[in-house]
C-alpha cells in the first residue's frame, strides 16, 4: 500500500517546491493539463527512464493520474517505490479534484 498526500498538503509542499510532482498519465492528456511544474512518466516508461526523470532516489516524489478510480498514479508510485525510491507518495483523487477545488492547473 502506498503512503496518499491530500490536496491541502500536497498545494503546500508544491507552493514550497517540497516535492517533485509526477503526472502518470500518457503525453496528451498531460500536455493539456497538469498540476503546477509537474514532470510526466508513464509506468511503461519508468524502468527505463525514472533515473532521468527523478534522478534523486531520496527526494519525496507524488504521483497522480486522473481521480481515484484511475490506478495510473498508484501503480507509478508502487513502481517508483520497487525502484529504490525512498519518499513517494500518491494523490489518489488526482488532478480531477485540484480543478473541482479551483485550483490552477498548467498545460504544456
């Protein structure tokens, strides 16, 4: 079982750049919205390419996907967990309940 973050805690560590946020959804959908300075890898893609996207195996990482039915970003922070890395965390209801909330959200 992975460790969840809330919205309030989450909002506070990424208004402090306490966390590295990681989008676990494909290209396009990121591409048209993502939380504030989030970085993107797929769980496809993460044993190939987490050591480039989180170079830092210590730093506390958050993953997301779309709400909590979407297991993307449950399955990236297990993944990233078997990986090595020591501090991750998911925000289970995912980008879905930022915007409910009116939070700001980016688009690359």
């Amino acid at each position: 079982m992975t460790t969840t973050i809330g919205r309030d805690d989450l909002r506070a560590a990424i208004e402090t750049a306490a966390v590295t946020v990681v989008d676990a959804l494909p290209a396009a959908p990121y591409r048209a919205r993502h939380l504030p300075g989030a970085l993107n890898l797929v769980v496809d893609d993460a044993p190939d390419h987490a050591a480039e996207v989180l170079p830092d195996r210590d730093a506390p990482v958050v993953t997301y996907s779309t709400n909590a039915v979407c297991g993307r970003g449950e399955a990236l922070a297990a993944l990233l967990g078997e990986l090595g890395y020591r501090d991750v965390r998911v925000y289970a209801d995912g980008i879905e309940d930022r915007v409910a909330a009116g939070l700001p959200v980016e688009a690359a």
